[in-house]
C-alpha cells in the first residue's frame, strides 16, 4: 500500500495544523527510512521481520522511502507482497532522514516507536530487546541502542568531533550520554508527540529526540549495541553535519533551559567588565574605559535575555 496523498497532505500543511496522529492499535511501529538503499533494503526488511515475527510483540514495518534517485522505491514495491506487517509510504520530494522520522512517527500505529536505519549498520535484531526493556521499565520513556565502535566514513575526524560534542552536551544536560546520536532507538509515543515538531530535517533528529528526552527530565537508558560498517554510499559530510549537530545542541538546551547556556556567559563577560573596571580606576585615576563599561553592559544584558527566556518556557504549555 502507497500512501502518497497521505504524505503529500502532510507535507504540505502548516506546521501548526500537524496531520492527527493514527490510533495507537500494535505494540511497535518501526520507522525505517530509505535514501538510495536498493542493494540491502530487502536484507534488511529481512533481518527486522524475522527479529519481530519470534518475538511477542504485535507491529508494523512503516517503510519511508525518501525520494530515492535510484531504484529503491521500486525495489520496496516489488519487495512488499513477502511482507506482511510492511507499510510502504512514498514521499514526492526529499525530505531528509528528520522529515521521514517525523511524519513516520506521528503516523505510527504503535504505541512504542523504534527508529533505525535501513543501511545495515545496526543490529536490527536486537529491536526486540529494546522495546522489551521498555515494557518492563515503566519509568523509562527511551532506550537507546548506545554504540560500542565507529565505522562511519572520516573517522579520524569523526571520533574526536563527537566526543567533543557529546562532552559538550554532557555538560548542557547535565547527565552523562554514551552515544548522542545513535540512529537505533525506541521510545514511547505518547511522550514523543510534543517534542516530534521540533525534529530537524537531517541526520541531527536523533540529537534532538535524545536532548529532548533528557532536558525535560523523562528517563532515558543506554544500551550497548555493536556497530557495522554501512551498506552503501554514506550520507553524511563531516563539516556540514558536525556544525549541525553543535547547533543542535545549543538549540534544544537553550529551548528548555536557556538559563544554562547565557547564564555563564552574561556573568563571564559582566566579571571581566568588572575586574576591567577596577583596573582602569588605578590606572587611569579613576576613569573607566569604554571597554569596560561595554563588557558589563553586555553582560547585564544577555542576563537580561536568559532571564527572559527562562520566563517564556516556565510559562510554555509544553
């Protein structure tokens, strides 16, 4: 089944009017995205039906193809008679791996959502495991399939950039996280739905649901998973998604508490306006210079914003 005027229909509302999520009538919705991934697709539909079919779970495979510029759309439509429980949405224009998990996710029929990749890096098998943890754990509102190794393409420039980055976001949210943007997850639905608007188009969604989930003190566990080296051509670009995925964190740490981001930085600059000021009064007999009166100006003023902003979301309904 195609549901073409279905994604034509949500993509093209305003984002207030969001389409209705579907009841939630399975266990697990499995949201797989699909960019050019006619070589392994099929292996991969496999791997997760077979790992679902033993298990206990009642689900449904959402398949997203991405407006493919090769043959995966077809391959999928061929494919989809062997798959039962398989539901093959086509999107009319690219919209990135964000956009699909995003429409994915509100479409979703399960009351647990579980995102991974269709390039045969995560082991796909273990998506029972997940959704079993969170059945047993009702605190816990998200697992994440935490990443034991790197295989992805630039690694030498990939490993210390994501550690500076999930350092970085250690500090923002205030806890500790094993893998940022693991693209293996599952989480429920319900607690999922105020934040899924605020998912970016690109790889960096994964950052945003996990940020989400832990500024607004829902409980997230990691689990260690082993990671493959990808089928296919790889995605990602090393310059522009690690600038992304910094801005990202930024953005969803300010969204929720952005007294934790210019907090630090109004009193830095205000302190150095007035250590500054001190130091002009003896060493211009008691004038101030124009520097130091701007960095404590500043300083006063991003306090001001971070005051501010710290009202806005206190008083947000979300």
């Amino acid at each position: 089944m195609i549901i073409e005027q279905t994604v034509r229909t949500a993509e093209g509302r305003p984002t207030m009017a969001p389409t209705p999520p579907e009841p939630t009538t399975l266990d697990v919705t499995i949201v797989l995205p699909c960019y050019n991934e006619q070589t392994h697709v099929v292996d991969e539909l496999e791997r997760i039906t077979k790992a679902m079919d033993a298990s206990e779970f009642s689900y449904e495979l959402l398949v997203i193809d991405d407006k493919s510029t090769d043959n995966t759309l077809a391959v999928l439509r061929e494919a989809e008679p062997r798959f039962p429980h398989m539901r093959l949405m086509a999107f009319q224009r690219n919209g990135g791996s964000g956009t699909a998990r995003r429409i994915g996710s509100h479409e979703a029929r399960g009351g647990i959502v579980v995102w991974t990749d269709a390039d045969m890096s995560y082991p796909n098998e273990r998506i029972p495991e997940l959704v079993r943890h969170l059945r047993e754990n009702e605190h816990v509102d998200q697992v994440v399939g935490a990443r034991t190794s790197e295989q992805g393409s630039h690694k030498a420039l990939r490993v210390p950039a994501k550690w500076a980055i999930r350092k970085f976001a250690e500090v923002l949210a205030g806890t500790k996280i094993p893998d940022l943007n693991s693209g293996l997850r599952a989480f429920r639905k319900d607690v999922s739905l105020p934040y899924l608007r605020l998912l970016p188009p690109g790889f960096s969604c994964v950052t945003t649901i996990t940020l989400a989930f832990l500024s607004n003190q829902h409980q997230v566990d990691f689990m260690p998973i082993e990671y493959a080296k990808r089928s296919g051509k790889s995605k990602f670009h090393f310059v522009r998604d690690a600038y992304r995925y910094i801005l990202q964190v930024l953005r969803m740490t300010v969204y929720f508490n952005p007294i934790k981001v210019l907090m630090p930085l109004a009193l830095f600059l205000f302190g150095l306006g007035v250590v500054k000021a001190v130091v002009d009064i003896f060493q211009y007999y008691f004038r101030v210079t124009t520097n130091a009166m701007l960095l404590i100006v500043t300083g006063l003023i991003i306090a001001a914003v971070a005051l501010l902003a710290d009202l806005i979301v206190r008083s947000r309904a979300d």
